[in-house]
C-alpha cells in the first residue's frame, strides 16, 4: 500500500503501522488511525509533517461538516499519534478539538422480536450467527472469530478470546445454543471455525479456514424486511445490548452481567439499567430460561 504514496510519505506512514502495531492496538484501532492519516495526507498533499494550527483548524471543519464528529476523533486520535511516536514533535493542535459529549440510547428489541429477526433471516448460516451472537452476548468480530475449541460443553461456557482491550472472558452457554451450535456445525464440520467462510481460497489455505466475516453485509440483518412488524434501526451490535437489558429484566446480578459482557467498568453496564431493576440470581440459569425460549427454525433456508 506505501507504494501508492509519494517517498517522504510512503516511509513515515510504514513506520506508523509499526508503531501503532508494537503499541499492542487492535487491528480495527490500527485501520482507523492509519485511515485518519492516510485523510489527512490527501488532504494536505502528503505533507502533514509540519502542520500549523490554521491548517488543523481548517482541516477539522473540513471533516465535521463532510464527514462527521466521529471521523474527526479517528483522524485526531491517529494524527496525534503520528506526531508522538512517528515525528516526536509536539502536536499542533493541542487543546484545538473538543468533540461533543452525546449520550444516546441504543433501540432495544423484545424476545418476541429478536425471533422474528432470526426467522425472517433465510440464509441458515446467518440465522445461527444472528442467534449466537444474541444468546452468548457477543460483539460482531467476537463471534466471527469463534472456533470449535472455544466450546466448552462440560462447563457449559464460550471462551471469548482477544475481545476488546485483548482481554479473554468466558461467558455462560445456554443448553439451546449448544444444541444448536452442534446441529449447525454438522453442515459444515470445519475442524476449527464455528463459522467459516466457505468461499475463501488462497495459495496457502483451503477454502473454510478463514473467518465468515467477508460475507458478512448490514442488509443480512434488515429489520424492513416485510415479514417483521417493527421498524427499529438494528445492527449485529442491537443483539448485544439487547441480550443485556434482557438479562437485567430477568434478574441477573449486574456485576455478573458486566463480567458476561466484557466492560471493564460497570458505567458502562449501567446505562443498561433505564429499563428494570435487577436482583442476585444464578446467571447461568436465567440465561437457560432466556434463551431457550427461541426456536430458530431449520426450513426454508439454504
């Protein structure tokens, strides 16, 4: 990719994907600091080495009004650390940025509905994935990255592995996601990935020995399908915070429900609170009793 750049550019912006990757950032972290560079270069024809604070000023409104305030947190954040840890100089636009605090809620979706998300889903795959991701609680990449070895069905929990911040958790597994989950893989019997992606084909692997997260695209959840009778903006990530209201509805120890998740710290499970009190239970139970409720279904899919 350097290669597409002029010289003076291509050899710093090298040296920022080492230093992003030495740093220990998750590779979605690196994307979108290397991405925010990468703008920033276009913009200021790959000369961003010396950048005064009109030109940050000019530049960040640029962003704000084309793109948005999150785009300019990537490209603020990776320029920041382009000048720390790539130029050692000091960053020209100190105290320049101050990004709006919002405090939005996530839409919720009911029991009832999360069904008819997974029943309208007509493609097999995408409708265990969609319940899987719902019933373990799990972030987009967590599940694609969920291997056969991850199951534990004498404990009856999923090791989720290098999720958020490169920490590992286990999270409890209800007696109908292991049911399925073992019905499902018998469709495919990849020997490591729960969900792999059938159509990858490389010089060094067989198809099936990457990560189905290729195939993946917003419109295989699309809550205006006909078929569903409501018109909620959901995402992969609705599932989650669903999963999470609907735990604190049942019962669930909030302190359990932050470890299940996966926060670091408890505000953030906090905000699930808007909806229900909570009290001391067994979790793994209330999660049996949630999730084994919902029937997938196994016809009319491909």
């Amino acid at each position: 990719m350097t290669s597409e750049f002029p010289a003076h550019f291509a050899c710093n912006y090298q040296c920022l994907l080492n230093r992003l990757k030495l740093h220990g950032m998750q590779p979605k972290t690196i994307a979108l600091y290397s991405h925010g560079v990468r703008r920033a270069g276009d913009y200021f024809d790959y000369r961003i080495d010396d950048l005064t604070r009109l030109q940050l000023t000019d530049y960040f409104v640029h962003i704000v009004n084309s793109l948005s305030w999150s785009s300019l947190k990537h490209d603020l954040y990776g320029l920041k650390f382009y000048y720390a840890q790539v130029l050692n100089k000091p960053w020209p636009g100190a105290d320049l940025v101050k990004p709006p605090k919002s405090h939005t809620l996530p839409d919720i979706i009911t029991v009832p509905q999360a069904q008819q998300i997974f029943m309208t889903t007509r493609v097999l795959s995408y409708r265990v994935f969609f319940f899987t991701l719902y019933s373990l609680g799990l972030r987009l990449g967590e599940g694609l990255r969920l291997q056969v070895g991850d199951i534990d069905a004498d404990r009856m929990r999923v090791q989720v592995r290098k999720a958020k911040g490169n920490r590992d958790r286990f999270v409890p597994l209800p007696e109908n996601t292991l049911q399925i989950l073992r019905r499902f893989w018998q469709t495919h019997r990849n020997p490591a990935l729960l969900f792999p992606n059938q159509e990858v084909r490389t010089q060094k692997s067989p198809p099936g020995h990457h990560p189905a997260g290729s195939w993946w695209h917003p419109d295989h959840l699309a809550p205006g399908h006909p078929r569903l009778r409501f018109k909620k903006r959901i995402t992969p990530h609705s599932l989650r915070h669903s999963y999470a209201t609907h735990l604190i509805e049942a019962g669930v120890d909030l302190l359990e429900v932050q470890k299940i998740l996966g926060h670091q710290s408890i505000l953030t499970t906090l905000r699930y609170t808007h909806l229900t009190d909570h009290t001391k239970d067994n979790a793994a139970d209330r999660i049996n009793a949630l999730v084994g409720q919902i029937s997938i279904g196994w016809g009319n899919v491909k």
